[in-house]
C-alpha cells in the first residue's frame, strides 16, 4: 500500500463521501453538508481527484448509467478504506497531542 499521507482535504472527504455508491454531483454535496460549506469541490478538482482515486486504486467505478448523460457511481475499495482509517488515525493524534499541550499552559 502506498504512503500517501496526509491526505488532501478535497481527498479526504471524497473517500468519506463514496463510502456507499455516489455519483459526482452526490460527493459535491454531500462534502459540502458535511463542512457546511467550507468545503466547496468544483468540478476540474473533484473529477481529476476521482482519477487520481481510482487510478491508486481507492476507488472503483461501481456502476455507469448509459441512460442519462454517463452518470458514474463510485464506491471506496479496501485498500482506500484502510488509507482513510491511517489517516483518521493520525488525524486523531494530531487532536489528542494539541489537546495535551494546551492543558500544560
């Protein structure tokens, strides 16, 4: 497994977003409910992400509807799930260390 961490933030909530199948407009919003809108994922930077993802592949294209203008489904893969368990991991160090810090002042 690659050690790509820390992730980016835009990566990070990706990942996040395709934990069940969702298709580019759905990670769009669902990251930005989950900021409440901090986050902001224009299209250029979440579909070169998406293929960055899937290219390491975190990602996989779960299901594309030739129906209605290619509308692709993504879904996080095992490898991707154990990369944003790392990184939530050491996220939560990082919280727990400055935590510890701030009670010595």
């Amino acid at each position: 497994m690659e050690k790509n961490i820390p992730l980016t933030e835009a990566l990070f909530y990706i990942l996040l977003a395709v934990r069940k199948p969702n298709h580019g407009y759905g990670i769009i919003q669902e990251v930005e409910d989950l900021t409440k809108g901090r986050v902001v994922l224009g299209p250029g930077t979440l579909y070169g992400a998406i293929q960055s993802l899937v290219k390491k592949g975190w990602i996989i294209i779960h299901s594309e509807d030739t129906e209605s203008r290619k509308k692709k489904e993504y879904l996080i893969t095992e490898e991707g799930k154990q990369v944003f368990e790392e990184e939530v991991k050491r996220l939560q160090e990082l919280v727990a260390n400055a935590t510890l810090m701030k009670g010595e002042h």
